[in-house]
C-alpha cells in the first residue's frame, strides 16, 4: 500500500509450535503476503544469526539474501536433524555460509552487521521504491562519455585466452564502481549492478577466467534470477557477451544445465525493460540466444566488436564435425573471422563498434531508450520472481 522496499533481519528458530487452547489462523500469514509483493516492491533479507524452518523460506523469497558469517540457515536445526534423521551435525555444517553459498541459497555474505546493512543500502540504492517507480537517476561524478583506451589491452584478440570479465566492467561503468551479486555461485556469469552516465543497470557478463566462459546450470541459475529482478523493477540490462557455449559433458547435464538455460532464456527473453548486447569476441550455440543476441526480441541496441565470431559452434568444430577437408576449414575459419561484418550486415547486430567506445556505444542506447519512453511506470502483469 505504501509502495516502500521491504528489508526483513532474520534471528530465530522458525515457527513457533502452537500450544492447547492456541486459536487457529484467521487470515494469510507472512509468507503468502511476501509472495504477492514479489516483483511490487524490492524486498531484502538480512541473515543476523541462525534462521530454521518458516524464517529459512523468508529468505529465499526476497530479491537479495545475504548472511554474516556467524549466521545460519536450514530447513531445520541441528536437534531436529539429529532427532528425525539421526545425523549429527553443527550448524556451521548444515547451513553456514559456506553451505548456503555454495548451493546458491544465499546471494552474498558480510563481514558483520554493520557491513549486512551497509550492503542493503547499497543494493537498495539503484531500485525505485516500487515497480511504479523508474531507478533513480545520479550524477556520479562520471557521467559523460569517454574512450576506454585500456580495453585494447584487457580484451585479448585470441579467442583462446582467457581474460578478467569484472576488469572491463569495472572500465566501463561509472567510477569503476558496482555491486556483484552472488559473486562465489555460478562464477562464470558475472551479475552486478552498476551507473552508465547516472543510469542504474543490471550488468549480466561471460566470464572467461571461468569454464572459459561457458554457461553451467548454476550461472544460468543465477544470471535468470538477476534478470527477472532487474525487468521487474525496469532496470537496463548490459549483456556482456563472451563465451564458448552452455557447457557440454556428463557433470553438467546431471546437474541440470539444459533446465536451467532454458530458465535465463525464458528470463530474458520475457524482459521487457531495456536490454543492450555487446558480444566482446565470440558466442556460439545457445550461449548466444541467452545472452540476449536475439535481433527481433524488441533489444534497444546491440553491438559487436570487430572479429566477433557468432555461430552454432566455431571453425575448428564445425570442421570436425563434418568431416571437412582442408579447403572447407580454410574456409570456415574465413567465415569466422568475418563472423561479426556478416551478421551486421544481416541485422543480427545494430553497429560493429571499436572496443575503446563501448561505453560510448553503451550510453547512446540507454539515451534511444530515454527517448522511447511513452507510458509510466507500472508493475508487470506477472511480476512473480521465482526464487
């Protein structure tokens, strides 16, 4: 009613077991209040100390988590564990931060309390108080365009070299400054919210240090999460492109890798706020489609850099998986290494761009997309953001 962010600080056991002559529930209780304000209003959770059971399901409700280091959360304490399961086990073990960051449970985690705050109030700092509301704007001190002469030198040529995706962010946005979520999950996407020229976004970028850059289920996971926070809420969407493909083999697909790309394509897709591509060197397969290379999906702008190669899979696949001589990988490899020029040319890609002027480039969309706007802000339709 308010139309104010929700901050929830959680320290407690769970739900408290009813006693004889206790009345019965006369209406919803937090938790069906929580899941309709889902997507409505920002809602942050702040994990102080243990948190079982009903408080457990608070936190994975809201948009951002995140825990001190002496803090805990599970389904149920270790005295019910021990006593149901017969499993002996501290808390630290069943739901510590390194438990729940590992399994995704937990978006980041601080040093202390005051840190847990101060983190909120950062996180809070690029939303709107409502779906109603546009981010708010602020003029950082670096607003204005300007080259990036370093990212000539951050940026490797060779595809094959693997190179710090959080480097060119940092060069990127406003004062090198922005805020990674969950930074220790899915560590092959990078998503972080940041200024372009006082613009909140939400950044979603390949990292090569990881898996080369490759999509697992956990990245995905994350990455469709992040999405579907940052449309509800109407904050642009920066897709850094940089990857070899969703990642193959028999580890990723029992952990689920297919599902969960389909989640971020589905995210992604189904955004409706402003979203900006920028393939950096290479996308193949449909580590393209869910990094929102989709031409006709209503993208604001999409770029490339020179020698982007896009396709099903690269030069040196493609050729083994045909059974090509060597005239036919010869070329192959010359339609890769004009990959970029051929899709622009076809409309895949807005405008081939010099990497020094990525932020330059970044800037006039977000200005194109200024100029569209005709209708206020409102919630989405279905503004659910499943946890």
């Amino acid at each position: 009613r308010e139309r104010i962010p929700l901050v929830m600080l959680l320290e407690g056991a769970g739900h408290r077991p009813p006693m004889p002559g206790d009345p019965g529930g006369g209406g919803p209780n937090d938790l069906q209040a929580q899941a309709a304000l889902s997507g409505i209003v920002p809602m942050v959770c702040g994990v102080m100390g243990p948190s079982a059971g009903h408080g457990a399901i608070t936190a994975l409700l809201c948009d951002l988590s995140i825990m001190t280091g002496d803090a805990a959360i599970f389904t149920a304490g270790p005295p019910v564990v021990e006593a149901s399961l017969g499993e002996r086990v501290g808390k630290d073990d069943l739901g510590g931060p390194a438990v729940a960051i590992g399994a995704g449970t937990i978006h980041n985690t601080a040093a202390d309390d005051a840190d847990l705050l101060a983190q909120v109030r950062s996180y809070l700092s690029y939303f709107g108080s409502s779906a109603w509301e546009r981010p708010p704007v602020v003029d950082t001190g670096d607003t204005g365009r300007r080259r990036i002469d370093r990212m000539l030198d951050l940026v490797p040529r060779d595809g094959r070299r693997g190179y710090d995706m959080a480097a060119v962010v940092e060069s990127l946005v406003d004062c090198g400054q922005s805020l990674s979520i969950q930074p220790d999950y899915g560590r092959s996407i990078i998503c972080a919210l940041a200024r372009v020229g006082g613009d909140p976004v939400g950044v979603v970028a390949n990292q090569p240090v990881e898996l080369a850059g490759s999509i697992d289920a956990a990245a995905a996971a994350k990455a469709a999460h992040f999405i579907s926070v940052c449309d509800a809420f109407h904050l642009p969407l920066l897709f850094l492109a940089d990857n070899p493909g969703v990642l193959a083999g028999t580890a990723s697909e029992r952990a689920g890798v297919l599902r969960a790309s389909a989640r971020m394509y589905a995210a992604q897709t189904g955004a409706t706020t402003v979203k900006i591509h920028v393939t950096l060197r290479k996308a193949f397969g449909f580590g393209s489609c869910v990094m929102a290379m989709n031409p006709h999906d209503s993208q604001t702008l999409s770029f490339a850099f020179p020698g982007a190669t896009v396709g099903a899979m690269g030069a040196a696949g493609a050729g083994r998986a045909v059974g090509a001589d060597e005239q036919a990988e010869r070329d192959l490899q010359r339609a890769e290494e004009e990959s970029a020029y051929r899709s622009a040319s076809a409309l895949s890609f807005d405008e081939v761009i010099d990497p020094r002027d990525t932020r330059n480039a970044v800037l006039a969309a977000l200005e194109v997309s200024a100029r569209r706007r005709s209708q206020p802000c409102q919630p989405k339709s279905r503004p659910g953001i499943t946890p």
